[in-house]
C-alpha cells in the first residue's frame, strides 16, 4: 500500500512540507434515530453554507457513497480531513422529501 492511499498528505508532510486539512466551516452534526448524519448548524459564510447546505439536511451520500459508510458524524469529519483547500466534496442530502447533490468548494481553516 502506498503512503499516499493511507493519507494523501503525508507524503508532503514525509518532505517537510505543511498539510493543510480542507474546510466546510464549523458545522454542527447529529445523528438521527435512522442513524443518519444530520446537520444542525450550517453558517451562512462558511463554504457549505455559501454551497447551500442548510440545518436539517440529512446526509445520504459522501462523494457518490453511501453515507453509511460513516459510521458517526467523527468518522466523516476524519474523511473531510483527508481533503485540502480547494477540493470539492460532493455531498447527497435530503431536505424534507427532496434529495439535492450539493458540491461543495473546501476553503481554509480560520486562522491558517
């Protein structure tokens, strides 16, 4: 396996290079009693909230897969971190009775 498919990062990081982890903003998460991650809070200013990701959308899909994969709302924050700034995470969500794909543009962390 490479060191890359474990961490794409740490390649830079083994050449002394910094690695910035991508950003959605701070958002709040939950899980529902269908065990779906949920979103409770989305700022209006942060890149998913300029994407138009809102509080209640229910996450369906990460990048084309199941949401189920994520077996806690930790585990999806430990794959956003795998992302960098300019990367663009796809999410499928559902919001009432409607599904929407909603791509989204990582920015950076405040205060990096």
């Amino acid at each position: 396996i490479s060191l890359d498919t474990l961490d794409p990062g740490l390649p830079d990081l083994m050449r002394g290079k910094d690695v910035e982890p991508g950003d959605m903003g701070r958002l709040s998460l939950g899980v529902n009693t269908q065990g779906q991650i949920v979103f409770s809070a989305v700022p209006e200013g942060s890149p998913a909230g300029k994407a138009g990701l809102k509080a209640g959308d229910r996450l369906l899909e990460v990048d084309g897969k199941d949401a189920t994969e994520y077996a806690s709302p930790r585990d999806f924050i430990d794959y956003l971190r795998s992302l960098r700034p300019g990367d663009t995470l796809t999410l499928t969500v559902k919001r009432g009775t409607i599904e929407k794909e909603i791509p989204i543009v990582l920015g950076s962390r405040p205060g990096d």
